[in-house]
C-alpha cells in the first residue's frame, strides 16, 4: 500500500457518475498467477445488503471476466487524466493477444491476494457477492437491446462489497 492511505467510504471523495462515465476505471483481477484487466465506463457505487457495493458489468467475450470468475475479489482503480492514453490502450486490447499490463508500464501491487495498479489514484477493493447474466426478457426498456446489444452480447452484472479503499 505504498504511498497509498485507506479511508472509509464515507470519506470518499469524487462524483461517482464522473469517475466511472467520464474517468473510467479499471477492472483488475487475478486468475493463477496472471494479472488481467480491462477499461470500464459503466458501473456504480451505492448501498446494497447492508453493504458498500460497487455494480460492475462485463461482457462475455472480454477475457477479464475469466479472471474475474475464477476470482473471490478484483480491484477498481481510478487515475488522473494523463493515464488517459493507457486507459484506452487496456479497453481496445485483449489480454488473450498480448500481456498488456506488461506494455503498459503500469506497475502491479497487491492487498493480500487482490491485484491493483500503483499508479492509481484512488482503488476501491472488492469482493464478489452477486453475478447474474442480463436476459433479453428482462430488459423493461427494449430500446436498449438495440442500442446496445445488436449482438446479443449481454452483460454479466456484478455485486461485490468494498472491503477497502486506498487513497493517494
């Protein structure tokens, strides 16, 4: 947790619709010994069960989501805009053709056995609760299968509680 501070949720500071849609993050987890992660712009912060949660989506071609099945926790990492560049480069390349974290230069840290990055600005540590795939059937507003599901390729949902936040 070099150069890293934990706070308590409550202490959190940032507008949660602009670090996640306008920021972007990072999904991070770890399947063996292989640290995977990928760009993430959709997703939320809130309460659920009793519990500071984060509401993650993945899709299931991205090779993220075997890490994050294969994983109890994963990491959400936010970064100052100058990352902007690698941000883009991990949300258009696939951990399957190439070791993107290695060519990112970005530097890999762990809290016990939950990768993150410690170029971070702010991390948010997460264990999964829930994960249910989206269904066609549930959509009230169909209007978004066409928008963004032309392919059928629906979104697992994920429900994980914070454990811990780690401020610069």
């Amino acid at each position: 947790m070099e150069n890293f501070k934990e706070i308590t949720a409550v202490q959190l500071q940032g507008n949660p619709f602009y670090m996640i849609g306008q920021d972007w993050m990072l999904i991070t987890a770890q399947k063996e010994d292989k640290v995977n992660t990928m760009t993430a712009a959709w997703g939320g912060l809130g309460i659920m069960w009793g519990k500071n949660v984060a509401f993650t989506v993945i899709r299931p071609q991205r090779y993220t989501k075997e890490f994050i099945d294969s994983a109890d926790t994963f990491s959400l990492s936010f970064y100052d805009e100058g990352f902007r560049k690698i941000l883009s480069y991990f949300g258009s390349v696939s951990g399957r053709d190439e070791d993107k974290v290695l060519k990112s230069g970005l530097t890999v840290a762990h809290d016990n056995d939950t990768p993150y990055f410690k170029e971070a600005k702010t991390v948010l540590l997460c264990k999964k609760l829930f994960a249910q795939p989206y269904m066609e059937k549930s959509f009230i507003d169909t209007a978004i299968l066409g928008a963004c599901y032309p392919d059928k390729d629906y979104h697992t949902l994920y429900i994980s509680e914070i454990t811990k936040i780690l401020v610069k």
